[in-house]
C-alpha cells in the first residue's frame, strides 16, 4: 500500500500563491483511487485458501473498486461508487487529500455504475441509523435510480432527502463539480436490479474511464470506451480464468486480464501507465504475485493502488 507523495501538496500550495489562471484551476482537482478489490473484498467472506487466510493473518485490508474526485479549492468531494467498505474508504480521502468524510457530507456527490454490492450498498451508511447525509446528488441511470426509488431501505434515503436522485442519459455529457463533468456508458453485464454503466470522467485536463464490470470486450467495445481517455481503470476481476476452480465462469463473464493485455499491448509500450488494471478478484494472483506484476509492469500495465492520486 502507498500513501503519497507530501511533494505532490507543496506543489499545490505552490502554485496556487502565483494568482489565477486555468492552469491553476486544473490542479485544484484531483482523482484518488481509493479501493482496487471486486465486490467481495479481500479478505472475502467464506474463503480459506491462501489468498484470504494470509491476508487476515497479515491484517491486509482491500476495499471494492472505488475512485474519489476532489475540488481542493471548493473542498467539494465525489466517490465513484459507494462501497460497503465507505467509511474506511473516506477515512483515506480525509487522509490523503484532507476533505471528506465529516459531518452530514461526508460526500457531496456519488456516481454510481450498478447494483451489486460491491458498488453502491455503501449508501446504507447514509440513513437514519449512521450520517443521515444532507441531500447527497447521486448520479445513476434512470433504472439504477428507479431501483433506489422502489426499494427498501434506499428509498428512505430518497424520500428523507439525504440523497438526491441526478438522473443521467447514456453519453451525455454532465457536470457533477466545477471543472468535472462525467458520462455514463452502457456496458454488458449481469443486469438484474439495474442497467450497468462505465463512468468517463473528464476533468479540466485529463480524461478518466472507470469501468469496473464488463462481460467482454468483444465488438470494438474497448476501443470505444478507452478512445480519447488518458486514465483507463479496467475491469481486472481474473487474471486468466482459471482462478476459480469449480465456479462456472459463463456465470460470471468477465474479459481476463491477459486478454486485455495482449488487446492493449501496443497501446501499454507507446502510453506506460495509461491502463490501471481495477475490481481484482481476492483470488486473483496479480493481486500478489510477484512475477506476474513485474511482468505487468514491464509491459506497460498497472494494477491501481489504494491511494494513487492524478492531477484531473
Ligand atoms: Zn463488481
Ligand atoms: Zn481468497
């Protein structure tokens, strides 16, 4: 785990004594990545293979997928969805950047991709029982926000007003903070309770995808959806498949993170660090593994850290 960079702060306050102009501006904002793990976790409930047994023997701790923007000039802060680890995962923001996780917003905003729990139960922190948040704006798809509408316990929530539905067509482009605006696209998935998006987020000088649950990449899809995007967090839920041994895999699709690879290949050596692999399943050896990271790396991927930080 890191915990960044005290040069990247001075460099803020820097430059923000030199009065204002855009560039100013464009440093103000911020993405921090906050968890790398699929839905489950690490350590995953019920799992007593060595994965999970060595990271609770380690106190290892690995949080769902999830990314957070910050305004450092508004103090303005938006999670990327709202996992069931949210507390320890705003704690992290507040510690890294400073804002976040205080009083009734503890967030100010959210986008959310879908309703697996790994991505927005989060929100049952939000209720009467923990903050009571003060009408958070929660940008969804309209059947994402139909779901939260319909359904105990998250209407409450919509009906207290301590969140405040932002519906969202598919492509538009909205602005959700000063300087940030977002898009949600449409991707395959599982889609029983809501439809499933992929977030592009484009801030005053950087362009970010998070697209952290996709069945395939098949039909050009990658290539629309990283297209003009400098930040891309994928969809990393297996390596090559055969991490999970007597699991129907078409039950559970998703593109392996050699696939991807060999599709981005060219890409990776030309742009290092341009795709950041995300939502690693716990038994996912790219997790751990110490030569299959270096070989990531050498080729030109990386497996997104809690706590890595870009200037948006
Ligand atoms: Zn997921
Ligand atoms: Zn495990």
């Amino acid at each position: 785990m890191i915990r960044l960079l005290p040069v990247f702060l001075l460099l803020l306050v820097q430059v923000g004594c030199q009065g204002t102009d855009l560039r100013e501006v464009s440093l103000d904002i911020e993405l921090v990545v906050l968890g790398i793990a699929q839905d489950g976790g690490v350590p995953h409930l019920g799992c007593q293979k060595e994965c999970c047994i060595d990271a609770r023997r380690d106190g290892i701790r690995l949080g769902p997928a999830c990314l957070a923007i910050v305004n450092h000039r508004s103090g303005k802060t938006m999670l990327i969805e709202a996992t069931p680890a949210i507390e320890e995962q705003l704690s992290l923001l507040r510690e890294i950047t400073g804002f976040g996780n205080e009083g009734r917003h503890a967030v100010d905003s959210l986008l959310l991709t879908h309703a697996h729990i790994g991505h927005y139960t989060g929100l049952i922190h939000f209720g009467r029982e923990v903050a009571s948040t003060d009408a958070i704006d929660v940008y969804c798809t309209e059947r994402m926000s139909d779901f939260l509408r319909q359904n105990g316990p998250w209407s409450q929530l919509v009906e207290l007003k301590q969140i405040v539905l932002r519906t969202v067509e598919f492509g538009d482009l909205t602005e959700v903070m000063g300087g940030v605006k977002v898009a949600a696209i449409a991707v395959k998935h599982r889609d029983e309770f809501s439809d499933t998006v992929a977030w592009r987020i484009e801030g005053p000088t950087k362009t970010v995808l998070f697209c952290p649950d996709i069945d395939s990449w098949d039909g050009g899809v990658l290539e629309k959806l990283i297209e003009g995007v400098d930040i891309c967090y994928l969809d990393a839920t297996f390596y090559d498949g055969r991490e999970l041994p007597g699991r129907d895999l078409s039950e559970i699709p998703h593109p392996p993170m050699v696939v991807t690879m060999e599709r981005l290949q060219e890409a990776a050596f030309r742009e290092p660090g341009r795709f950041r692999f995300i939502h690693l399943n716990h038994t996912n050896p790219a997790l751990r593994d110490a030569t299959i990271r270096d070989e990531l790396r050498n080729r030109g991927f990386r497996v997104a850290e809690p706590g890595e930080r870009f200037r948006l």
